[in-house]
C-alpha cells in the first residue's frame, strides 16, 4: 500500500511516543515514574460527571448541529466573555471533540499553500504538524529562557511580510509554563496596524491554571478582538481529557467555514458531552481552585528538586504543570537524555526538541502527579545521573 503524499506532511506528538516506551517497560515490570504526558491526575468533579450521566438519561445521543448545541455554544460565549473581559456572540463559537481540531480547522480555514504562519517555538507541535498539512510554511519565533520565553519583539516584526497570515500564541504556555506580558501584547497589536490582514489564533487552553496574576487575552486589546481566534476547552481545566471537549471562539465568517469543515471531519461533537461540558464551565469552580492549589505546591517542589540534580536549572514556570529545566551543562541531546533518564532512572520526561530545534538543551517534565513520585523521580535521576559520564552511550539504547 502506498500512503498519499499528503500523509508526509503530518507530524506527531512526541509525548504519546514516549508514553509507549515508558508502557513497554511497565510490560517488562518495570516501575516508571511517569512525568511525560500533559493530562491533570485528578478525577473529573462528580457535577460533571452526574451532568453528563444524566444527559445520556435525557436523551442526548444523537446528533447535534456540527458548530454545537445551542445552549452550550451560549454557555461558551458567556464564559469566554467573562473570563476575557470582551463580548462574544453564541454564532462565534465553534464546539470540537477537543481543542486539536479548533487549531486545525483554523489554519486550514486561513492558510493557503505559499502563505507564512508564524509559530513560536518551542511549542505545542500541532501548530507545525497542520501548517504543513495546509501547504504553508511556518515560520519559527524562538523562545529563549532569558525573556523568560516570552516572544522576541524584534525578531516577530523582521519575520511579518505581505505572506504572513497567521500568527499563533500559546499564552500560558506548553512546555515552557511561560505567560506572555501584557506589554508584549501591547506591541503586538501596535504592530499588526500595518498587516490588518494578519489574524491571531490564541491557544489559551491553561487559561485557568495561572499561579500569580489574571490571565489575559490578546483578543482583550484594542483592534484586536475581531482579528483573534481563541482556543480552549475542557481538558486541563476540569480534567476531561477523555471527553473530548475543546472550542474555538472566533469571527463569525471563520466560524461558519470551521462549521463546514466539522461536516466534513467529525458531524458534531457528543451531545451528552456538550450537556456535561455547559455544567463544567457554569456550575461549581471549587474542584478547580482546589486542582490549581495542589498544582502550585507541585511547582515548588519540582522545581526545588531539579534545581538540586547536578547539571539542572530551572526557572519557576507562571502557569500549567509543566517545568522546562535547562540541561545544557550536561552535554548530551534533549532527546537522548530523555531516554537516558527513561531507561536508567525509570522516569519518564520529554526531550525539549520534541516542541522544536529551539527547545535543544531542555526536558519537559509534567508535574501532573503526585509529590511522593515528583521526589522519586528526582532521587531517581540524581541516582543515575553518575553512570551518563560512564556510559555514554546507554541515552542510545533501544527499548
């Protein structure tokens, strides 16, 4: 069989690949600590769960219009307007299974073959993964941990030209944990006054795991709330990663043309799930204050730990569960230290280039766990750590 030429131009999320590793080890009776993978470690609050029971009790099992449920498209924009201090209508709103096809369908609705999507890096690699699935180019922004992986003003404004159509912003950010300034966002908007035909996708899908400070939009700026797409959904929020539930907020042409490409794709996204999602996003927030609080005292312990493993620096990441530490010193490529610590230590992580060329010299490490096997891990790293300089090849082995 021979797969189309398309099929070459999609990428992957390196996370699931290291997760089947870290599986086939587990097989073997191994004990892994697993850091890897971006999925919050508690349950789904019970009123979500009852909702979404209740739902397929009421009926909700069949299909739905492609753009959503009409109450949840309305619960959406009411929530989003809220949250972000700006109007949004129910007609802007765009429900998917998941956040994924709302960047997706973005970019295949905006970029044409030729045309340029600027994309910081490192970052998410979806956003890479369909820009070339859409024939367009992307266009690198490095992050660099001295700006505290914020974006480069001046290196954004060289890359901007007459190709450019979209500029993607991933505020707080994977994998980095980083939070865009305010005064980023100001010059942002300034600048676009000369390219009023470049729009913004805005994944703000950690919008409500943010340590110090409100979390903000680019969308909140002056001109720029008719230019931005916001994405975001349920997953990390309310811990829904297995209901599939994402949207994407965005000018009402754009969403009529993410409407037919839903059609085409998926039909609509489950109805009993949209049910449970308008419970989420309207009833009780207390599970998730509580979630954020356990995820801050995670973020000192984490850091703590890897900032005492010879070789490891870290900076305090703003927002999500994840920190980036700086492994330079030690000398061997992101991803071969990843499967060092993965086959000597038993502790899962990602290599920083699995965002990216510019995350080279980094590891991700989620601590979406629980702080007894945050510590073992780090033991665990430190305990190995020793046999790198002897074996420098073990980063090789396979599997």
């Amino acid at each position: 069989m021979k797969l189309s030429k398309l099929m070459t131009r999609l990428g992957t999320e390196s996370a699931f690949e290291m997760l089947a590793k870290a599986k086939a080890l587990e097989a073997q009776g191994k004990n892994i600590v697993h850091l890897e993978i971006g999925e919050p470690d508690f349950n789904t609050p019970s009123n979500i769960c009852e909702r979404g029971k209740k739902a397929i009790d009421e009926g909700w099992t069949h299909y739905c219009p492609a753009s959503g449920i009409k109450e949840a498209r309305a619960a959406v924009a009411e929530y989003v307007a809220k949250t972000r201090s700006i109007k949004a209508a129910p007609e802007q709103v765009v429900l998917t299974p998941g956040a994924k096809p709302a960047i997706v369908f973005t970019i295949l609705a905006l970029a044409d073959p030729g045309d340029e999507v600027i994309i910081p890096n490192p970052t998410y690699p979806i956003y890479e993964s369909a820009t070339y699935f859409a024939g367009a180019k992307p266009v690198p922004l490095a992050l660099r941990e001295e700006k505290g992986f914020d974006l480069d003003l001046k290196e954004l404004e060289a890359a901007l030209n007459g190709r450019t159509k979209l500029i993607v912003i991933n505020s707080p950010a994977n994998p980095t944990g980083g939070v865009m300034a305010e005064k980023t966002f100001d010059k942002i908007a300034a600048m676009l006054k000369k390219f009023p035909d470049v729009m913004v996708l805005s994944d703000e899908i950690y919008s409500r795991i943010v340590y110090e400070g409100k979390h903000r939009s680019i969308a909140e700026w002056p001109g720029m709330r008719d230019r931005t797409i916001i994405i975001d959904g349920m997953s990390k929020t309310y811990a829904m990663t297995g209901w599939r539930l994402g949207y994407a907020v965005a000018p009402v042409e754009l969403a009529k043309a993410m409407d037919k490409l839903a059609i085409n794709m998926h039909s609509c996204t489950a109805s009993m799930v949209q049910i449970a999602g308008i419970e989420a996003i309207s009833g009780p927030q207390g599970d998730v204050d509580k979630m954020v609080a356990e995820f801050r005292r995670r973020r000192e312990v984490i850091i703590k730990g890897l900032t005492s493993i010879p070789g490891f620096t870290c900076i305090r990441p703003r927002a999500a569960f994840y920190a980036f530490p700086n492994v330079k010193a030690l000398g061997l490529k992101a991803k071969e230290l990843a499967e060092f610590i993965l086959y000597e230590a038993n502790v899962s992580c990602l290599g920083g280039t699995a965002f990216g060329n510019f995350g080279e010299g980094y590891l991700r490490f989620s601590y979406a766990n629980s702080v007894e096997n945050i510590d073992e891990a780090v033991r665990r790293i430190k305990e190995a750590l020793p046999r790198l300089k002897a074996k420098p090849q073990a980063a090789a082995r396979k599997g």
